[in-house]
C-alpha cells in the first residue's frame, strides 16, 4: 500500500520533471542512480544480515533480550547502539521491522532508531566544526534524553 | 570545465559503488557458502528470509531514492536559506518543519546550512528544529518505515519525536541566549 502510494508520486513528479525541464529530470535520475550505488552494499549486508538473524537466532533468545520484559539498562543500550552506529535509517528501518518480526518489543527499536537519526556520534567533528561546542552538546544530550522518553511512550501506545 | 569535472566526477561515485557492491557481493556469497557447508538448514532459511525482505526493499526503495534525485533538482540549498533566515515565529518554525521533511540529503550537509543561517541571526530554536526535522523525520524515511514498521508505530514516532524536536529547539534557544546575556 505505501509502496504503490509512493511509486505513485514519484512516478507523477518524474513525468512532471520530464515533461517542463529535461536536463533537470535527467540530473535527478543521475543523482537518484549516484545514491542508489552508494547505498548498495549497505543494503545487500543488511538484507543478509536479517536473513541470518532469523536463521541463526532462536526466537526466545531475541524476546529474551529485545522482548517485552523492558529494563531502563536495555533501553539506554539500544539508544547508545543507535546513536554509535551510522547504518544510513533507510536501510536500518527494514532491519528494525525484521527485529520487530523477530520477536523484539518496539521499545528498544524505537529508541534505537530515534537516536540513530537524532544523535549523531560520528558526525560529531562536523557538527563541532559547523556549529559549535555548546549547540552541539546541547543537542545531542537534550536528543539522548528525549529519544529514551520517546520510546518509552512507544512502548506503551504500542 | 566546471561541468566535465562534474560529470567525471559523478562517473567515479558511481563506478566505486558498483565495485565496492560486487566486492560485497563476492565476501557475502563466500561466507554464506562456507557457513552452508556447516549449517545448511539454517541458511537455506537464512535465504528464504532474505530473498522476502530484499524483494520487499526492491518495491520502495527506487522510487525513494528517485524521490531524493527530484528533491534535490526542485529544492536549491539556497531556498532553505532564503526562507528559514527571514521568518521567525510560528510562521518560521512551521517552515522549519517543512523545509525540514522534504526529501534532500544527508545529515553533514544540513550542518554547513544551519551554521550559515546562525551566522544570519535566524532564531536558533527555528534552526534547531530544521536541523532535528532534517535528521529524523524525512518524507522518504517515513514512508519505508510506515512499511516495515507499520503506520501506528510511524505516525506516534513522528509526533512524540516533532513534539521534542520543538521542545530541544527552545531549550537549546533559551540557554544559549541566558548565557549571552552574562557574558
């Protein structure tokens, strides 16, 4: 459903795109197959790696430790993952829904995924470059601390 | 000039991507044979899993990424600018959010934008909150994950997570500001 919602608009503004400014169109496509062969090996790992884990990983062992027994100590290490790891979010949604498939509870993935996009480890030096050391500890611990209640709220609407 | 350096240069990415692919390829299909040989069972699981959630990926992720390519022909960098240095209030910060979802590149390239437009005095909460809207709550991101996580999940993520991200953005406004004043 999304996807055809999606593959629906796109397809409109691309012939929109073609049909009032052909270079632009074609620099767009240049642009889309540019990102798309960048993100490329990054999505062949993760589709293994979702493979493997439903393969190799017995269902209990993920409830066990994703599952729904939350504890304040799960939370914040699935928030410190997400906010370490720089796995671009398109490609770390698909790896949250198998996680989800997989018997995790949407806490942990919900912070996991609210940290990777909000709090950024390794684009830290630019960030402190760009904006400054006291934007950019303020953001990123005021992130932390929301992404943690952000989930927690989650796990219980849920 | 300028253009064909451009061109080459597309030409480079492009091609580092495919080998960098084909050299993942070969370094996953290896291990996968190996750990076949180990434990067939599991990886013939391991496959079917696989092959659903790459065919599932193969049904968004093109027109996502076309998505992102029109993006970035149809909104100029220099239009952020235009619009988020002039307009503060309710009016401004609602343009944040906006100009915040729409399907452009990467967190690094929205720091340079932010740091230019604190350097034009736009209000930081309103630059805060492009800057969160920017990481976390993109169009294209939201669509792949209301299909994978489901629209319940991605639509209360997207509210608690723009309620903080205005919340952060005062905060950050409000403290940056009282320590100017006592300096």
């Amino acid at each position: 459903m999304v996807a055809i919602i999606i593959n629906g608009i796109t397809l409109s503004l691309l012939i929109f795109t073609i049909l009032k400014n052909k270079t632009k169109a074609k620099k767009a496509l240049v642009m889309s197959l540019v990102k798309a062969v960048n993100l490329l090996p990054m999505m062949l790992v993760i589709i293994v790696l979702i493979g493997l884990i439903f393969g190799f990983i017995p269902p209990e062992m993920i409830r066990n430790y994703l599952g729904s027994n939350e504890s304040i100590l799960q939370i914040v290490l699935a928030s410190l993952f997400g906010a370490i790891t720089m796995i671009p979010s398109l490609v770390a949604l698909p790896l949250a829904g198998s996680l989800i498939e997989a018997g995790a509870s949407y806490t942990p993935v919900a912070a996991f995924i609210t940290t990777l996009t909000m709090v950024g480890f390794i684009t830290l030096p630019v960030e402190l470059k760009e904006l400054g050391k006291k934007i950019t500890i303020l953001r990123n611990v005021f992130a932390f601390i929301f992404a943690i209640i952000i989930s927690l709220i989650i796990g219980v609407l849920m | 000039m300028k253009k064909d350096k451009e061109k080459t240069n597309v030409k480079d990415k492009i091609k580092n991507g495919i080998y960098k692919s084909i050299k993942y390829i070969l370094i996953i299909g290896i291990i996968l044979i190996v750990l076949y040989i180990f434990f067939p069972e599991q990886i013939k699981s391991t496959m079917d899993i696989s092959q659903r959630y790459g065919l599932e990926m193969i049904t968004i992720f093109p027109a996502v990424l076309i998505l992102m390519g029109l993006a970035d022909v149809w909104v100029p960098k220099s239009l952020i600018n235009k619009y988020l240095g002039k307009n503060s209030g309710l009016k401004g910060m609602l343009l944040s959010i906006f100009l915040g979802t729409l399907p452009t590149g990467p967190l690094y390239i929205a720091f340079p934008i932010a740091a230019e437009l604190l350097r034009k005095k736009a209000r930081i909460s309103n630059v805060m909150i492009f800057l969160g809207v920017w990481a976390s709550l993109k169009i294209p991101q939201i669509s792949v994950e209301i299909k994978f996580l489901g629209v319940k999940f991605a639509s209360i993520r997207f509210i608690f997570t723009l309620i903080s991200i205005i919340i952060i953005g005062y905060l950050i406004e409000m403290i940056v500001e009282k320590s100017e004043v006592k300096v």
